[in-house]
C-alpha cells in the first residue's frame, strides 16, 4: 500500500489573503500543517500540490526548506492535482489536507488510516471534533470514479461528493469519551480565525507542537477566542449556495449515521501520543 498527502495549497484566498504565508508562533501557517504530517509513521510522501499560477510559485521554495515536494497543476481543479500526483507515484490511498487547517491531527490521521486500510474503505474522515483538525484518506480508484462524475467547479466541495455511503465505502472515526468538539472551528479563513491561532500557539504550553486535547484544556482554562462555531454560521455549499451549521451538522450525522464507525477508547490519545514521541 503506498499512501500520498496531497497538501491542497494557493495564495489566493480572499478573505484572508496569503493566509498559507503568514506567520504562526515560529513558523508559517503551512509549515505547521508540514510539521504535522511528518510525524505520522503511516504516510509514503508529502506533496504540498499548487497551481502553475504565477503567485503560487512562492510556495515552491517552502516545501524545498521542509523537504517535501511541490507540485503545480490546475489552477481549478485541485482534485486533478490530486488524482495526477497518485497516478503519478501509483499511489493506492491518497490523503487530502488542506492548507487552512492548520492543526490537523496526526493522532487521528494515523489511526483513519490504519482503519482505512483494515476495513477495505474507499473514504475514511473523523466526525465530532472542531472543523480544521481531521483530514480526509480517500482510495485513489475510488477518488478517480468520483471525479469522472463530478463538474470541476464543484472540485473544492469533495467532501460532499465522496462522503456518500450510498455510493462509496465509508468510515468514521469517533473521538473517545471527553475528546469531542463539533460545535468549535479549527481551521482558517478569516483574520479572527488567524488571531485564535496565534493564541493557542502563544497560550499553550507545547506551543507549535500543541496537541488536540491541550487546545480542549485550554479552552476550559482561558477561553479561546473565535472558537465557538455559532449555530446559525453560514456553510459553504456548490453553486453559491449556503446553508446554516445546525443543518450541516445534522446532514453529517446522517451521513455518519449510514457509515461503518468506529469510537476510540478512553485514553487511546494519550498512547498514541506518547506513541509518536517516542
């Protein structure tokens, strides 16, 4: 089994520009997202995947100083870029991280794919923990399928058109008991989004390397700003649409609800962590 991060990367975010080039604590926001793929054992390469634009090209040298590599393909389509890097390497799991959630887990992502693996699944994510800390690990024949289906316009929604269990292999991994944490946002599209960053980075005690349920302590001890995902917070949805969190929420569940899922057992964060440090 060779399994690829695809690292999905631009500098033309609008709402917070050049958010994947600013600075966090001692390193860039994209950094940190490099840094944690690194430390998951289960992951053959990681390829921060660009465009050919001109602009995106700054992100080449910063994937050279992390020693990973860089790739630049369609400016629209990042599920192309995806889909060419794994055929490229004959990837059999390709993981999609994006390059605003600047705390994905490697906990998580490591046990999502040692599960993907054990149950034959086509897509594996983790439910009920904040939005910008999970990652999604999809089969490449399965991703190929899905995007022969799929209008290219739509590509930045995938989640939505892989996370079917009527059509595709599906699991979910759920946080252990005291771990869980939908209603909070992790990732980073604003510059209030960017100050909670730079917060949780100053404030915790590890750091840049801060861990899931240090953020989780912290938020009880001090109170992280912009962390609470209110209820009535617009969604994102293909052809312009929206929709508000509460009804996103429950269209996962019920998407969860139909997927084979899987509970980790108390303590089993702290293991792994201990786990990779060692």
């Amino acid at each position: 089994m060779k399994t690829i991060a695809c690292l999905i990367a631009r500098t033309n975010s609008t709402r917070l520009p050049e958010k994947v080039l600013r600075p966090v604590g001692r390193r860039l926001l994209i950094e940190h997202i490099i840094d944690r793929l690194k430390r998951v054992p289960e992951l053959d390469d990681i390829v921060l995947c660009s465009s050919t634009e001109p602009d995106d090209q700054r992100l080449k040298p910063v994937a050279e100083r992390n020693d990973i590599r860089f790739y630049a393909g369609s400016p629209d389509a990042p599920i192309e870029r995806m889909l060419l890097v794994g055929k490229s390497d004959k990837a059999d799991t390709l993981v999609r991280v994006t390059g605003d959630n600047i705390f994905t887990d490697p906990v998580y992502l490591g046990e999502m794919l040692r599960r993907h693996e054990q149950q034959s699944s086509e897509y594996t994510r983790i439910m009920d923990v904040p939005i910008g800390l999970g990652a999604e690990v999809m089969d490449y024949s399965a991703l190929s399928h899905c995007y022969s289906t799929l209008d290219p316009d739509k590509s930045e929604y995938l989640m939505l058109y892989m996370f079917r269990p009527e059509t595709y292999r599906c699991q979910v991994l759920l946080p252990e008991s005291g771990l869980e944490g939908p209603d909070f946002s992790l990732t980073v599209d604003t510059p209030e989004d960017l100050h909670r960053s730079q917060f949780i980075v100053d404030n915790a005690a590890s750091g840049d390397s801060v861990t899931y349920p240090e953020i989780l302590q912290l938020h009880r001890s001090t109170g992280i700003p912009h962390f609470h995902f209110e209820a009535a917070a617009r969604i994102k949805l293909p052809g312009g649409r929206d929709i508000a969190f509460d009804a996103f929420k429950a269209d996962m569940a019920d998407r969860t609800a139909r997927s084979v899922q899987t509970r980790l057992e108390r303590g089993h964060y702290a293991a792994a962590i201990d786990n990779l440090a060692a």
